[in-house]
C-alpha cells in the first residue's frame, strides 16, 4: 500500500503519484505528504539507529518509494560525521562538527536526492531524464541513470567545472551548455523534458521526489551525534538540502524520537545571494538575482530567475527554525578552503566551503549559544572543481 502523495506547498492540492513538478492549480512547488499514523505505528527510528548497512534505502519507508521497488542506489548516505579540532574556536565550548557529504559516490550529497528520483523515474516507467544542473547534479544523475539504464539529457551553465563537465560524459550522459547562467539552464531543461516525456532531475524543488533525499541527512545526524544539533549550517542554491534536513527533523520529532529541533543557517556566495538579500531586507518573497551572478562558488550560483517562489520556501523554513542566512565573500573561500584543508585534512568544494566560513563568522559575530554543538554539511568534494581554485590562484578568475 502507498504511503505517500504529492502535496502542493503553497496552496494543499493534493495529487496522484505521478511524474508532476508543479501544482496544477497554483502553479506552486510540491512536497511529498505521508501517512505518518501508518510508517511511525512501529517505533520507526529507534531500530534504524543501530540497524547495521548505511545506504539510503533503510529509509525507504519515509522516502517516495513503492513497497516492491527495487532502489536504484550507488550505496549513497553513510557518510562520515567529524569534529573539527583546530579550525574553530573552541572557547565556549562550542564545538563544530562536518558532515562529509564529499565522499558519497560521485563526491556530493547529490546523490541522495537522485538515488531516490531516478528510482522514481523506474518506478514511472520512463526511459528518459533530463535536468539543469551547476554541476553536481549532473554527475550524479549521470551516474545514477547509467546504473539504473536510461538514458541522460544534462544542460549546464557556461562555467561549469571542467572536472564535472567531462565526469558527465564518462558516464555517458549527453551534455549540452546553454549559453547564459543556471537559470538559463533551467528553463531549457524544462522544455527539453516536456517536449520528450523525460522524467526532469533539476534539482531546485522541481522535482518532488528527489527532494526526499535530502532527509536522510537528518536521520544520519541524529543517530551519529546521539542528539539533535543546535545549529545546522547548509550551503544553499535554491535550498532543497537544507529544507530537506529540516523536514527530516521535523519527522523525527512527529516520531516522538527528539523533541528538539535545529536552527538552520543557509548560506550563499555574495555574488548571488538572492535568498541572504530577502532574509536580511525582512521580505517575505524572494526577488530574483538579476545581476549577473559572480562568485567562484559556482555550485551555488542560482539567481532564481523565473522560478523565486523557490527562494520563498527556502527563506519561510530558515525562519520557521529561527535560524538565519548569510552570504560570504569569494576571498573568504579560497582562504577557508585552504584552512579547511590545512588544519582539519578536508578538502571541500568552493561552494561547501561556505558553511565552514559561516560558521567561523556565527561564532565571532557572537550568534552561537555557550555549549552549542553546530554542524556544517561539506556537500561537495574539493577534487570537484579543483580547476577554479587554480585559475584563481593564476589570476585568471
Ligand atoms: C547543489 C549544491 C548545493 C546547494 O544545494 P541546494 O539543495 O540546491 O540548495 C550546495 N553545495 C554543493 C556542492 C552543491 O552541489
Ligand atoms: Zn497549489
């Protein structure tokens, strides 16, 4: 039997399941809506907390999956939760911790989310994916749709890492640049997947589906730190990550599992940040970023263009945890990346590297509580785009 529904966000329509992006009355974003009473009626997570295997799929109850689906998994999640020891001033006694999401299959935590879309797109039947993609979603759909045996359609914005770029073809995947920014991107994914009844993995809140994954982040932390975090620190594009692992609390709390919940910081480069500039003008609706987006952290380069509801749901769930968003500059990033690595051995993507840096500023701007445990997702590895770091250092970017 199936537990689970597509939801409108914005205005409650309830759908069938189905391949659907957007609701049909509202034109809103949707989330995936369960029947809580019926997964939770066997004291759902506390057997997972010491279940033995790490992948995804021990979830599958609380992600879009039907009973008798095969999981199409790479063994993505598991991943490593480390205590920073010389980074960060521990003082307070504060104390910050990194998920690494840098060494999932393909080196980002991207693929959470595509594990459970592409096994959605098998589950539909289709033979096709299409998506938009800074980068990290495209190697992890390409993987994933290699895996699974379908085929890969990907649109990347001029200024994708090259180190990603031919990672996507090696996994057979077609790649095509769209002139222009991810935005650009975005839109002629969206008609690509449209015109060739192509299941579409863009991974803003498009797809209902594989925004799921991202809340197995959640279960993870949990079980890793014994407790629920004070702070969780999240790089964010449109930011399905960060509401993904707040959602994830959210169950878990509705569980009777924790009765706490964590502050979410989001954080982008000051180079496009259109979500930091809504936060800290007190909006209610995020504005597209129309200036063109420069910052080295191209990962999270989303100017939101055509699509700013998506912002808006991003900004509503760091308000409704009482949390904050932060932009941090190109310098910092280079400079962070290297302290990262230097002092704790963890080599991050420009983009991750935005959380570790928020992290330093929430603490010296005095924002952390006494004895707060704060963790920063790393979502991206540094061998990922280790050509813009160069280029930097040559000057050239
Ligand atoms: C996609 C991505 C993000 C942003 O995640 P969203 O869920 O799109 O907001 C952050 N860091 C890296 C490395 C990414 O690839
Ligand atoms: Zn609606």
């Amino acid at each position: 039997m199936n537990t689970f529904r597509p939801v409108c966000w914005f205005c409650g329509e309830t759908y069938e399941i189905e391949p659907i992006y957007t609701c049909r009355r509202c034109k809103g974003t949707l989330d995936i809506q369960y029947d809580y009473k019926q997964v939770f009626s066997q004291a759902y997570f506390q057997p997972l907390a010491s279940a033995a295997g790490n992948e995804i799929g021990r979830f599958r109850e609380l992600l879009p999956v039907w009973p008798n689906q095969r999981m199409i998994t790479l063994g993505e999640g598991g991943t490593p939760l480390i205590r920073t020891n010389n980074l960060f001033n521990t003082g307070n006694n504060q104390s910050l911790f990194l998920k690494l999401e840098s060494v999932n299959p393909t080196l980002a935590f991207k693929d959470r989310p595509l594990a459970v879309a592409m096994t959605a797109a098998v589950q539909f039947g289709l033979n096709e994916v299409v998506c938009a993609s800074t980068g990290n979603t495209g190697v992890a759909a390409a993987a994933y749709a290699a895996r699974a045996g379908l085929r890969c359609a990907i649109y990347v914005p001029e200024g994708t890492p090259e180190e990603k770029r031919s990672a996507m073809e090696q996994y057979g995947a077609v790649l095509h640049t769209v002139k222009g920014h991810y935005s650009d991107a975005y839109r002629v994914a969206e008609e690509m997947a449209a015109a060739r009844q192509a299941f579409n993995l863009t991974s803003t809140y498009m797809n209902p589906y594989a925004v799921e994954g991202n809340k197995t982040v959640a279960y993870e932390l949990a079980f890793q730190l014994g407790k629920v975090p004070d702070w969780i620190i999240v790089p964010i594009g449109a930011g399905p990550l960060l509401s993904g692992i707040y959602k994830g609390f959210k169950e878990m709390k509705l569980a009777g599992f924790t009765d706490k919940l964590p502050r979410m910081a989001g954080v982008q480069a000051e180079g496009c940040a259109p979500i930091v500039r809504a936060f800290r003008d007190e909006e209610i609706d995020v504005q597209p970023w129309s200036d063109p987006a420069q910052t080295i952290a191209s990962g999270i380069a989303d100017p939101l263009i055509t699509y700013p509801a998506d912002g808006t749901r991003t900004l509503s769930v760091i308000r409704e945890s009482e949390g904050i968003a932060l932009a941090i500059a190109d310098e910092e990033l280079i400079r962070y990346r290297r302290l990262l690595a230097e002092r704790e051995g963890v080599l991050a993507e420009l983009s991750s590297v935005t959380a570790v840096a928020a992290a330093a500023q929430m603490q010296q701007t005095g924002l952390l509580e006494q004895s707060a445990t704060i963790i920063s997702i790393v979502t991206g590895h540094g061998l990922k785009d280790m050509s813009a770091a160069i280029n930097h250092t040559k000057g050239s970017v």
